[in-house]
C-alpha cells in the first residue's frame, strides 16, 4: 500500500451513468455558439447502481493513484505534483490520462497539495457506453473536494472532471460527468457553452436490464464521423444527422420526461424502440463501420427477446457496446437476464428508476 501521508480516509462512491435518451445531443448542441440555427441538445440521464469504490486522502507534493479493474488486474502511478508533468500525462492518452487531466484541473485552480486514490473495487464494465473514464474524472474531482473541503456542488464537479477529460484525447460531450448526479434521473440541456440541468419525477417503478453486448465499438471514430456533419451539413446524410440530434430527439426527450413520471413502462419501452429506429435511419449512415452494429440488432431482432422485454435501445455513443432494456417487472426482467446469458453469453445488471416527486 502507499504510505499515506495523513490518519484520515474519506470513502467515496462513484456511479457510472446510463442516457435514457438523448446520446450524442450534448456536443451538438454546444455547436450553437457557432450556429445559432442548431437546436440545443437534451439528454436525460440516470446513474448506474455499478461503478468505482475508493479510499481518498491528502498527500503532500505527490500525486498517488491505484485502481483495480473489474478483472482484477491493478495499475498504479505515482509521480510528483507537478502542473506540466499532469499535463503531459493527460495529453498522451492512456490509463491515468482522465486522471492526470482532472488532477491538472484543481491543483492549477484552487489552492490544493497532491492527492492519493485508491480505487479499490470496479464493478462498471469498461469501454461500454456507461462512462467509465467520466466516473474516473468524477472520483477525481470528488476527492479533491472531500479532502480538502473545497464545498463544490455536484455541478461544479462535473465541470472540474470536463475540464480534465478535454485535456485528454478524448472528445467527449458534457453529458458524461452527469454521473456526478448520481442514481437521479436528471434532464441535461446544452444551448452553446451553456449546460442547464434538472431533476425529473418518476411516477412508478421502472425495470431497466443493462447487458453487455460482448462486442467492441471505436468511440473516437464514431464522433469524428458524426461531428463532421457540424456546424454545417455537407449532404443528406450529414443533414439527418443534425435533424436527428436536433429536432427528433428533442420531441423524443420531451415524450420521454412525460412518461417517467406518469411511471409507464410499456410507453417507455416503445418510446426507446423508437428512437433506435429513428437513430438507425437517420445517423447510423454517416457511420457505417461502427453504427451498423451486428451485435446490436441481432439481440433487438431476436423473438425471445422482443416477448420479453417493453422496448429496447443502444447505449451511449451506440454501436456494439451496450443495450438497455425495459421490462414490465421484475420476474420478467431476470427471464430476459437468462436468456441473454444463455442464447448470446451476455452478462447484464439490472437498473431501478423509483419513484420521486420534485
């Protein structure tokens, strides 16, 4: 273990995040600050009930960092606080490099030593549309404000961990570090620079089921491809895309809001069919090596499948990563859960939305 350098832990939590519905409005709408004829983006998020445990503390003038991954495989950094080495390490890419970015962020911005984290328990699957870097930037801007009582919101958390994620090469939207919220639904809008965000009513008890696709998806290339239709489409194909990223799912977060809190699952179900339809016609083209999705559409076309399950869409960025189902009770839910597991070898983890009233 790593010699702590003070007698005091702080225990911390991070969810991944699940987008309901919304995927990739969140960079497109931050398009506005160019474009004032593109619509503002809206996501509608909810976080995990997976992601990262970790024990945080101070450390002085060094930078400290363990993280066990859901295989169990470890990897550690240690180097010393310093502003250009944090950045270097962020500008490379790699494991650390969310971490170093967000690390960079707070040192460079309030007054604060070094920092020891480690995540010791992973139970969000990596690489699969449920924000795991995101999380990571999170566990990183938390620590900071826990060990050294910055008071930040949940809000500025997420800001600190963007901030540190764009510093990565990654090219990532705002709607990632949502997980920041934590396991609320919560409504996200993105007008240009300006992120507005809003807790959502839930009117019942919904059954989502989360299931890893086992496939693999390049995320980087699908936002290149799809960002190339803005600020100004070229084609049809570029002109769907903001028609899809725009108008379209804003009707569709709009109806989606409505039916979580009226608790309707069976609307929500075909609400989500509907938006994969609509995603699959509309943007799938401008990427087809990554969008096509076999993986996907295999498991959404199967009989059981359909029986079983109210409705169903990809995750994230989309392609062959994850996919997320709703179901119209729980006995239900884990007959899908086995039949994923036997029919296509999927593991999966279930997602409650309970009810709330604002």
């Amino acid at each position: 273990m790593f010699a702590y350098s003070t007698p005091h832990d702080v225990h911390l939590f991070v969810p991944g995040r699940v987008c309901l519905f919304g995927e990739h409005s969140d960079w497109a709408g931050a398009y506005r600050r160019l474009s004032p004829d593109i619509p503002p983006g809206c996501v509608i998020i909810h976080g995990t009930e997976q992601g990262l445990r970790a024990t945080v503390r101070r450390a002085h003038r060094r930078i400290l960092l363990r993280s066990t991954l859901t295989d169990g495989t470890t990897h550690t950094l240690t180097m010393p606080l310093n502003p250009a080495d944090l950045l270097e390490k962020a500008r490379q890419g790699g494991f650390f490099s969310y971490a170093a970015g967000t690390a960079w962020y707070l040192t460079t911005f309030y007054q604060v030593d070094g920092i020891e984290i480690d995540n010791y328990e992973t139970t969000l699957p990596v690489a699969k549309g449920l924000s795991s870097s995101a999380a990571y930037c999170v566990l990183v801007a938390r620590a900071y404000n826990r060990v050294y009582d910055l008071k930040l919101t949940p809000r500025a958390e997420m800001e600190a961990a963007y901030q540190g994620e764009l510093l990565t090469p990654s090219r990532c939207g705002r709607m990632d570090q949502g997980c920041a919220y934590g396991q609320h639904p919560v409504l996200m809008t993105f007008d240009g620079e300006l992120l507005q965000t809003r807790p959502l009513s839930i009117g019942g008890t919904f059954h989502l089921l989360i299931a890893d696709l086992g496939g693999a998806k390049d995320t980087v290339r699908i936002l290149a491809d799809l960002s190339a239709a803005y600020p100004t489409p070229a084609n049809d194909i570029q002109r769907n895309v903001q028609r899809y990223l725009g108008e379209v799912n804003q009707s569709i977060v709009r109806r989606a809001s409505v039916i979580l809190a009226q608790g309707d699952p069976i609307a929500l179900g075909r609400l989500m069919t509907e938006a994969q339809e609509q995603f699959d016609q509309l943007v799938a083209p401008a990427c087809p090596s990554q969008l096509t999705a076999p993986l996907l559409h295999r498991v959404l076309d199967d009989p059981t499948v359909r029986r079983l399950s109210c409705g169903a869409k990809g995750v994230g960025s989309q392609g062959d990563g994850s996919v997320q189902f709703v179901t119209r009770d729980e006995a239900t839910r884990q007959q899908l859960a086995d039949h994923l597991r036997d029919a296509f070898g999927m593991t999966s983890f279930p997602l409650d939305l309970t009810p709330s009233v604002l």
